[in-house]
C-alpha cells in the first residue's frame, strides 16, 4: 500500500505560439486539461502499475472538484482519504506552453493547501510519500503532512519524500524538518544542490532514518546513492518526449512500487527510470499514462537492445517484480 499526501490539482494546458504580453489577448493552438497535483500523479502511476495507493488531499466543493475525485478513480486511486473542502475551491493550475516547450506555471492552491489529517487506521506495511508541494507555506496541509510523517515512521512504515523546486528555493527549513524522517529521497539534481551544495551526501549525516538518496536526471536517467556507500547510475530509457510534466512524479511511483515487491533499489530506480519516461511520451500524468502493459514493452525492448548488455540482470529482476505486482494487484 502507497499513501500519497500531497496537492490535487485540475492541470489546464494552453499551447501558445510565445508568451502572451500584458493585456494582449492570445489564441492557444490547443488545450488539454488533466487532473493533476505531485502527489497524485504519483498516487495514480503506482496504482496503475499495480501498487494500491490512496491519497491524502484535498479539493473543493465544486464541479472540478468532483471531476478530479472521478479521474483518480478511473485512474485507480482510492480516494476516501480525499476531502471536499466547502471554503476554497479546486486548485488549478495554468500551465503555458510554448514551441520551444518552455512551461510558464499560474496556479492558485486553493482546496489543497487546506487538507487535514483524517482519522483512519494506518496500514500494517507499506510506503508514506510526501510531494514537497504541501511544505511550501503555513498551512492546514503542512501540519498534515509532518504529522503523518511522524505517525508513519514511528509505527514503521516507510516514509518518503520528493521535496521540489519550490520548496526546496523557498521552504529548505521545512525540507530538511520532513527530511529528518524519511528513508528514502527521490529528488533532481538542481534540487539536491539547493538543500546540500556539491555533496549530496551531507544529506545522510542531516537525517538519522534516510537510507536512500535518489538523484534524477532527466534523459541521464537517475543515480542511487546508498547510506551505506552504495552508488549507482542507472540509464534513462529512449521514448519519443512530448511533455515531461509528471515524469518526475512517475518515477517516484515506479521506484516505490519496486522497493514495495521487495526488488532491490537498483532494479526500482530502473523501474522508476521506465515509468519516468513513460510519462514523457503523454500530456499530463492522470488519464494519460500509457500504463503497465506499455511498461512491460519498454522493459522488454530494453532487453533485447545490445546497448543494454550490462544492465540485462537488473532489466529482468524490474521484469518479474512488474509481473508479481500484477499478480498481487489482482489478489
Ligand atoms: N527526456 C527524457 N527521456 C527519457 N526519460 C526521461 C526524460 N526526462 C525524464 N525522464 C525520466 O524521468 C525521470 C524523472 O524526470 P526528471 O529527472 O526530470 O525529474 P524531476 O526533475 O523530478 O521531474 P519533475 O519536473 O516532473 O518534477 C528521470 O530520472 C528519467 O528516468
Ligand atoms: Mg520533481
């Protein structure tokens, strides 16, 4: 089980010829709107793959509202841990694209930053994530966050954290408070050196429980960094890119759902590095992402690809976990 905290959002993309200047009244070329929000990108991506997760957020009362709840839905997620919150609306985020595929983000929190933590028994086992986004501010979503954190580590379950940009640029003493009870980091390298400077590292001396320290890369793929000393580079898969939103957001998922089947990190940030990319290849995460079977293909033509030689061992211990989530999803 993968409990999810985080923003909902309604993702609305506007594909514009450049950037609109003040006052002038510009046509998109085309607009696609997608439920979105960190955490449950990342909450919809392992549920597809096979790994239960349920999501703690919030959105308004309002008709957006209830087309995010049924998107999630459709998409897998459990959503009894969502509320609908009568004082604010549904977030939404506008986000401008141009040719270049330059993205310029409006966005207003609303009902998100509003979540509370819901009385519910915690699983027995399983993974906490927490998207950075609701570090951000002070608010209702912030105190939920920590609190579930704290209540998660200490009955034994596995927390993780993706703290960012934002947060990292503008909430680090927060950052590193959530840090402090994680186990595992997923985070990019700009990120990485906004919180710990040239030595990613410092991060395991900063945080008693991390054990994992995941760095993205984009195209590069990702490296696994270990407490132990353990360091690896893992290659990014080859996809036709057509939006990376929510690839961040996608790895995460298919990193945890790895660790969740008992896989070793190494074969989960692989995991992590198909899904990611994956979610380059479609508009938006929710609705969008091509899903298991389409996962299983990268996998499986990875592995018949020359060029992936050394990494033949790892592709199929991700190959059989995929296969025993599946058969775990549908138990
Ligand atoms: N152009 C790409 N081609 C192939 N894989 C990609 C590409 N971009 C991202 N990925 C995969 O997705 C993963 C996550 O993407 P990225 O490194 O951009 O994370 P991020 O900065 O956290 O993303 P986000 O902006 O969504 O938060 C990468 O580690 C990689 O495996
Ligand atoms: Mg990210």
């Amino acid at each position: 089980m993968l409990l999810a905290i985080g923003d909902v959002t309604v993702d609305l993309y506007l594909a514009l010829p450049r950037l609109p200047k003040p006052g002038e009244d510009l046509h998109a070329a085309r607009m696609i709107l997608r439920a979105g929000g960190s955490a449950a990108n990342t909450a919809a991506v392992a549920a597809q793959l096979g790994l239960p997760a349920r999501l703690i957020g919030a959105i308004g009362q309002d008709p957006l509202g209830e087309w995010v709840a049924e998107e999630l839905r459709a998409s897998g997620v459990e959503i009894e841990l969502l509320q609908r919150c009568p004082e604010a609306p549904t977030s939404v985020i506008t986000v401008l694209v141009t040719p270049e595929g330059e993205r310029t983000m409006l966005s207003h929190r609303g009902a998100s930053r509003l979540a509370r933590l819901p009385e519910f028994p915690l699983p027995p086992a399983g993974f906490v994530h927490l998207s950075g986004y609701a570090l951000l501010e002070e608010s209702p979503l912030l105190h939920t966050a920590m609190a579930m954190l704290r209540e998660a580590a200490t009955a034994g379950l596995h927390c993780a954290l993706d703290p960012g940009l934002p947060a990292c640029r503008m909430a680090p003493q927060a950052v590193r408070e959530a840090l402090r009870e994680v186990e595992i980091l997923l985070l990019n390298e700009a990120e990485a050196d906004l919180l710990f400077g040239l030595d990613p590292r410092s991060g395991f001396r900063e945080a008693p429980r991390l054990r994992w320290i995941v760095l993205k890369r984009g195209e590069q793929g990702c490296r696994l960094l270990g407490r132990a000393g353990e360091e690896q580079t893992v290659p990014a898969f080859r996809v036709p890119v057509l939006d990376t939103t929510g690839a961040g957001d996608a790895f995460d998922a298919g990193f945890l759902l790895g660790l969740a089947r008992g896989a070793s990190p190494a074969a989960a940030a692989l995991l992590g590095n198909a899904a990611g990319a994956l979610a380059c290849t479609v508009w938006g995460v929710i609705g969008s992402f091509p899903g298991r079977e389409a996962l299983e293909r990268l996998l499986q033509e990875a592995s018949q690809d020359p060029a992936w030689a050394p990494w033949r061992a790892l592709l199929e211990e991700a190959q059989t976990c995929l296969a025993e989530a599946q058969i775990a999803g549908e138990g």
